[in-house]
C-alpha cells in the first residue's frame, strides 16, 4: 500500500468532520436507493418457512420443499434466526436482520476496500461496488432480502481484510461464515489457500493430499462426500436444466456472461499494475475466479457429477466481481501516476481519476436501466440518487480548498436530504407483503374454509399458505429451489408441474422455471380439467385459485389486501392480481 494513500495525518476539524459526514451520507443514500426492502421475499421466505417448520414441525409434514430434504441443514442460520422469529413475529425479525446484515455487509465493504486501496480512493472504492449492478451468473451479492449469503458474504470479506494482518482471525471468521453458508465461503476459503501457496510453494502439495482424502471419504460414503462418484442421470439432469439452470454455466444469460468477463480483466489489470502482496492478493482472487468457473463447467455441464454440482463452485464469480469493482479507481489512478504526459501538463492525476471513475459508473448504470428498466432495486429514481451522490462525492473528494467551503456546505446539506429521502422510501413492501408479514393469527374465515388437516393448494402464492397460514403447500414452483440437491425432490415436482401445468394463470412467453417438462401443454381452466387434476394427485385437497372455474361450485374468501405478483415477460411488467380467492374441493369432483 502506498504511504501518500494513507492519509496525511491531521485531527478530525470540523472541515474534516463535514467532508466525512456528506460522504458517509451520500454512501449511505446510494444504498438505500439501490438496495430497496420488499419483506420477506426470493430466497427469504425458504430461510423464514425453514424457522416456521422449526417451531411447528407437524404443520409442515407434507410440504414438498421439505418432504425429501431442504436446504436448511446445510446451515446454522435458521437456528440464530429463529429466537428472533419467535419473540418479534416474522416481519419484525426480518426487517431487523436485513438491517443489520446491511450494515455489517457495507463495513465489511469498507474493511476490504481500504485494504486494497487505502484512504486516498475508499469513497470511489466504496461507490463503484454499491452504485453499479451487483449481478453475478444469476445471482447478486449484497443482496437486499435476508438470507445467510448476505452474512457470509460479509465475514468472508471481513476475513480477507484481516488476512494480511491477522491470518488467524481471519481463518475464524471464514469458519463461522461456512457455518452460515458453505458455498458462499469457499471462494474465500480458496483464495486464502491460493493467496498463501503463492508465497510458500510447499503449500501446493496440499492439494493433492486434500484431493485424496476427499475420494477416500467419497469411497466410504462419508457426508459431505457421499455423493462424489455419483452421476446425475438424464432424467434428474432434465429437470435441473429447466427449474435450476443457473446451476449450470451452458444456460449462463450473454449478459452476466459480460459481467463476468469484465471482473477478469479488470482484476487482471489490477494485479498486473500492483506489486507484492497486493498483486499476490489479486492473482489469488482471480485464480479462484477461474478455477471454480471452470471446475462448474467441467464437473456439473459435461461430468454431470453430484457432488460439483451441488457445490456450485460458479458462486467463486461472486468474489471476483466484487474486487474487480473495488479495484477499478486503482486501475485508473496507477497508470496516470505514471504518465508522462499527465506530468507534463501539470494536471491532477487524483482529480482525472475521480472524473473517469464517475463516468465509468454513470456508463454502466446507464447501459443497466436500458437493458432492464423495471428492475425493482434499480429504477429511474434510483438512478437519479446516484447521480446526485455522485455530485456530492466529487465536491468532497475535489474541492478541499478553503475556498469552496460554501460550495462543500450546499454539499453536505444535499447529502442529508439524500438520505432523509431515501430513507422514507426504503420500505417497498406491498399491502399483500405486509398482510403475510402482519403478527396477527389467520383470518378466521379463511382457516374455517381450510381443515387444519387438509393439504392446499394456493394459486400463484406459495407464500399465503407458508408466512400467513403457517402451514404446507401442495405445490408451487419454489418448491423445486430444492431439485439440485434431492433426485426424489425433482422427480415429484416434475410430476406435479406437469399436472398442474393446465391451471397456471401466466402470461404464455413467461420465462419462469415452472414451465410443466412434458410438450407445453394448453390451458384446461374447466371442470373436467379440475377433476383430472384430483384424480391424478389423491393426496391433494383444496385449490384456492385465483380466478372461478366455470360449472364448478366454489367457496369465496375476499382479501383484506389485494393480491400482486409482478413478474418481466419478454422484457415488460406482467401482473397477476386478485382480491378474491375460489376454493375448491377435490372431494366434490372426484
């Protein structure tokens, strides 16, 4: 790290205390406007029905997502979420833990950021990675709903910090962040191996021996080993593709492609223009990159092996596009360090670097709302607040003399608002969303519509019958997260996706993983349609559809809340809506 980096040493004077303050708050507007709170949604609610089921293990007997085996007992979280869970309700806990995951997300940011870069470009650092698209093979980091990836994250990027440093608290902190979420942690754990082997030699030859034991224990059976040798046969494999596909890198979209791309060149360059512990840092990063995409393609496209894909060694891109945007200030500021023309000129490498950095970012955000205008975490309104934040970083960051302190004044003021407006804005959640979150027990009318013994079937929302109800759904698409890691998981919610393909009320070109594996088959909303269904699933005994069958009697029960499932088809806002649910008895058709 470059000592003029560091800093120059003065006390905190109110001018220092200002700049810091307007530039903590433009962070912090950047973020709130880019990371907007929707409740307990996407992988949210598998972690919150994991803690439902905890609490009451009979309500949730016969739900598929659990039926064969849930993601759950690969991790700890849903054990330090549930206490949470039980004293505050669902959507107190959960606003609570986002909150906080937030927070310790961003530090840690701050932590690794200064690490590679040190004081002099943490802001453009800091901005570049919270600013521009987070998206990673399907995925994005510093997600904005609670999961465990969104701590692990953060203990991983917190370990790397303190790798230099203090190498065994940071191997503690990889250890606690694989007991959250295993896959997310490996990247580090890679990397950290890689960082070290590159110093001492001897320490590749713990590869091998790590590779050995790894078959020795795949030879016994032993957890998490048990499935090294195995093969996913075609059938398995079929529906992996459909319902899983980012779980396989043939199906990765051009543009995370693209994405992915772009943080191998820019932390190539990055460690190409470093020195030393730096560049050994950087190589390591990139070479976790490159070794967990390519072991993703080679064990789970072509070798269709059980353990790899399982693994998902693809989520090693996560920590490479990360860094790559950490680094990107450096990758400029370095080569106009060394310019002879930059010197010639007499002008401020330090101001050319900020400038180019900000455009880079206003480019990339730009090309972001073009290609997906209707993203939910990043609308026009978002984009207007990076706009402003970056005005505000680029007064505190440039104008320091004492000259412009009425201009830093205006700046830190638009700071404040930035935040104060953000702020009021940062709960998105639904009417829909918060009935489901809302502490009160179930409507009355509708539990006495629904046995407590009967299974259901609810249209379009798998998250009525799991946050609301508090008990199992028969089928929905979400409970297919699981496919990947259960055979008899995939083969029964292929089944199910089939029979209930007749009954689904989507757009035709939605490009949803619930496509039904058999020829696409055409709607059937009828009585005879509904009675096939009944008959081809014994196990199933209510329907609470969205919209009447015709010649079929139905139950009505109206909504305190309007019903909203929005989804993008071919690239426009597609919405199923509905205050008035129709439910349906199987007993009465079959």
């Amino acid at each position: 790290m470059r000592s003029e980096d560091r800093g120059n040493g003065d006390g905190l004077t109110p001018a220092i205390a200002g700049r810091m303050l307007a530039l903590l708050c433009a962070i912090a507007a950047t973020w709130l406007a880019t990371h907007p709170y929707f409740g307990v949604i996407h992988d949210s609610r598998f972690y919150m029905v994991e803690v439902l089921r905890n609490l009451n293990p009979t309500h949730f007997a016969g739900d598929l997502y659990f039926q064969f085996g849930s993601q759950g007992s690969f991790s700890l979280f849903t054990h330090l979420y549930q206490p949470f869970v039980s004293r505050f309700g669902l959507g107190a806990a959960s606003m609570g833990f986002a909150v906080a995951g937030e927070f310790f997300w961003v530090f840690a940011l701050f932590c690794l950021a200064r690490r590679l870069t040190g004081e002099r470009y943490l802001w453009l650092s800091i901005f570049a990675v919270i600013a521009t698209s987070s998206q990673y093979a399907f995925f994005r980091y510093g997600e904005f709903f609670v999961t465990p990836r969104l701590f692990a994250e953060a203990l991983t990027m917190l370990a790397l910090a303190l790798l230099r440093s203090r190498p065994a608290a940071s191997l503690v902190l990889l250890g606690v962040s694989a007991a959250l979420h295993p896959l997310m942690t490996l990247p580090g754990l890679v990397a950290v191996y890689v960082y070290f082997a590159f110093a001492q030699p001897l320490w590749w030859l713990a590869l091998p021996a790590a590779t050995a034991l790894a078959a020795a224990l795949g030879w016994a059976h032993v957890q998490p080993f048990a499935n090294l040798f195995q093969t996913i046969d075609p059938a398995w494999f079929s529906v992996i593709q459909i319902r899983s596909p980012q779980c396989l890198l043939a199906n990765l979209p051009l543009g995370d492609l693209l994405e992915i791309v772009g943080a191998f060149f820019w932390t190539g360059v990055a460690a190409f223009l470093t020195r030393g512990q730096e560049r050994r840092f950087l190589l390591a990063i990139w070479v976790t990159g490159a070794a967990g995409l390519a072991c993703a393609f080679l064990g789970s496209d072509l070798a269709r092996n059980v353990f790899i894909t399982e693994l998902q060694p693809w989520r090693a891109a996560w920590l490479l596009k990360l860094v790559s945007r950490i680094c990107l200030p450096m990758v400029i500021a370095i080569p106009l360090g060394k310019s002879a023309m930059v010197a010639k000129r007499n002008a401020n490498p330090f101001a050319i670097t900020v400038l180019v950095t900000m455009s880079i970012i206003l480019v990339l955000d730009t090309v972001r709302l073009i290609q997906m205008p209707y993203d939910a975490g990043f609308s026009y309104l978002s984009f207007a607040f990076v706009i402003a934040a970056l005005m505000v970083i680029c007064v505190e960051l440039l104008l320091t003399d004492k000259q412009y302190r009425y201009i830093r004044g205006v700046s830190l003021g638009l700071a404040v608002v930035l935040v104060c407006m953000a702020l009021s804005r940062w709960d998105m959640r639904t009417p829909w969303t918060k009935f489901l979150e809302a502490p009160a027990p179930p409507p009355r009318d509708l539990t006495a519509m629904l046995p407590a013994n009967a299974s259901i079937y609810w249209e379009g929302s798998v998250e009525m019958p799991w946050l609301r109800l508090k008990r199992a759904d028969y089928y929905s698409c979400e409970q297919g997260t699981g496919v990947v890691f259960h055979r008899q998981t995939a083969m029964t919610y292929e089944q199910r996706t089939n029979n209930f393909a007749p009954f689904r009320l989507v757009h035709p070109d939605s490009p949803d993983t619930c496509l039904d594996f058999d020829s696409p088959k055409k709607p059937d909303r009828t009585r005879g349609g509904l009675a096939k269904l009944c008959r081809k699933e014994p196990g199933l005994d209510y329907l609470v559809m969205l919209a009447p069958i015709p010649g079929v009697r139905s139950r009505v029960w109206k909504s305190p809340a309007r019903f909203e499932d929005a989804r993008l088809v071919n690239g426009k806002p597609f919405v199923l809506s509905a205050d008035r649910f129709y439910i349906y008895s199987c007993s009465d058709l079959r």
